[in-house]
C-alpha cells in the first residue's frame, strides 16, 4: 500500500492502518523529503504492533502499489468550501499521477483530497486505470456521522443505523432519510425523531467538518479510520457496502453512492431508495459536479 503526503492527513491514515495490520508493506511518499522521512522513522516506531514494514517509497515505486492512496492537496481553510479547492488541487493531482506512471494496472487508487468527486472524476481519466478501480472517500464519513447522530438519540449502536449520506462530500450531500431503518423499523417512525427538524441535522451532519478545521485547523482522525476500513475491505476482499465517489451512469456524473468494495474495487453500486425530494437534491449536485468536470468526461 501507498500513501502519497506524508501531513497530517497521510500520516493519520498510515498510523491508523499500522493499528489494523491492514497491509504487510506501507510506501510514503510526499513532496518535502524531511517531512516525509521523519514521518518514516515516527511510524516505524509503530510498527512492532503489526510488524508491517513503513518506508519511503518513490513516485515509481509508489505506483506499483496495490492500493495507491492520494492525500496531496492543498489544505482546506476556515470557510472555505471543497469546490473552491479545486482549481489548486487540480495541479497538485496531475503532477501526482504523472509521477505514479506508469501505475500497477490491477492498483486500486484511493482518493482523498477535496472536492472528492471532481478529483475522482479526473483520476479516473487521468490514470489510465478502469473506473471501477478509481475511488473517493466520498460520503462514507459522512454517512458516519448521521449515524453517529441518530444512534444518540435512539440508544443504539450507530452499525445498527442503516442510514446513508449521498450525493456530494461537502454542502450539496444528501442525507436520504426516506429508506433509512434500525432493525427493519424506519428510522423517522421512531417516536425520539418525531417531528425531527431533518433539514437541521443534516447540516450539521455537512458542517461537522467546518467546525473541526476551525478549532484545530484539520480534518484526520476520522478519514484515517475510514481510509483504514476500506483498504481492509480491498485486502481482504469484504464486498461491504460503503458510499464511495464513483461514476454512477443512473445521473452521469462522479457522486457518492453506497458500492461493494473488494479486491477487485467496485463490484456493483446500489442505489438506496430515494423519494422525489432526494433525488432532486442528487440531480443538482451531479448537475454541478458534470459542469466541474466536462472537460474530463467521456
């Protein structure tokens, strides 16, 4: 597995996946040597919990990885939204991938800086790799974190909450309330959410973010530990079913969407029932996501 940025971000993920024994290999590579080499020499001290081998890696190296996991990007500040990181990550991406040439063509890539689904949009064309082998984190810690919400409320663990954010990792996300269950039972039956203001927690669901970048300057524990579960369901082949950004044909745009993941990437994506209003909310966002990436579609 290869981790290209070795800041905050990278390094969290690397630590996390150390934790998890997810990989026997573990390549870092960032652009600033002496960050990244001391990253090294902080995550070997680590290692002994998993035994996995952490060194730097180059570009080349990097791109004979099985999983290829890209965190480079300009950091997100305060007020700023994903989309308006785009024109300074689109740079930052394509010298990225120019470097990673020519990538493992089994290599699953993993992408993680913002805005996700317009960065996916563009590896999956930029790379050379199938589709379905090119990822984004997507919705899937968003999706946690309305869990993380309701479980609050209803005393329940937030895996028993089968409730998905969809859509857009950022302002345009939709919390699809409508097929949303906890033990087969809906979860706006419940007599804790009645009369629930939905459009409410579903932006805090979208701020969360906002509000950590604002107190400590960065998001990284929480999209380690997602990054960490899906490079296990690729490893080991899970087939779990996760939102991740992809090309979904249904709206002709790169949006996140529940899939099964495994070695192979992307086995299928399932799209969640969605009444007239959900489904609305998707088709502005992939609308915009589209415009964002017209000159990278087919």
């Amino acid at each position: 597995m290869a981790i290209i940025g070795a800041g905050s971000v990278g390094s969290s993920i690397a630590f996390a996946c150390l934790m998890r024994s997810v990989v026997s290999e573990l390549l870092i590579n960032d652009f600033n040597a002496k960050v990244c080499e001391g990253q090294v020499l902080d995550l070997q001290d680590a290692a002994f919990v998993s035994s996995t081998k952490v060194r730097v890696g180059t570009p080349k190296e990097c791109g004979q990885a099985d999983i290829i996991v890209i965190t480079a990007g300009a950091r997100q500040k305060p007020n700023e939204t994903r989309d308006e990181l785009v024109l300074r990550n689109e740079d930052i991406l394509k010298s990225v991938l120019d470097g990673l040439q020519p990538i493992k063509p089994s290599a699953i890539l993993v992408l993680v800086a913002n805005p996700v689904n317009i960065l996916t949009c563009m590896a999956q064309k930029l790379s050379g790799l199938p589709s379905h082998q090119v990822i984004g984190t997507g919705t899937f810690l968003d999706s946690i974190r309305f869990r993380v919400a309701m479980k609050e409320r209803l005393a329940v663990s937030e895996t028993s909450v089968h409730a998905y954010v969809v859509g857009d990792h950022g302002d345009k996300q939709v919390a699809v309330w409508s097929s949303a269950r906890v033990g087969g039972k809906p979860l706006v039956s419940f007599e804790e959410l009645k009369g629930i203001d939905r459009v409410g927690e579903a932006k805090k669901v979208a701020r969360k973010a906002y509000g950590i970048i604002d107190l400590k300057g960065a998001t990284s524990f929480g999209i380690a530990a997602v990054v960490s579960d899906l490079a296990l369901c690729i490893t080991l082949n899970k087939l779990t079913v996760i939102p991740l950004s992809t090309y979904c044909e249904r709206f002709n745009a790169c949006l996140s969407f529940p899939v099964s993941l495994g070695t192979n990437g992307i086995e299928r994506i399932v799209y969640p029932d969605m009444d007239e209003n959900e489904i609305a909310m998707v088709e502005a966002s992939a609308k915009t996501t589209r415009d964002a990436c017209a000159k990278y579609m087919n």
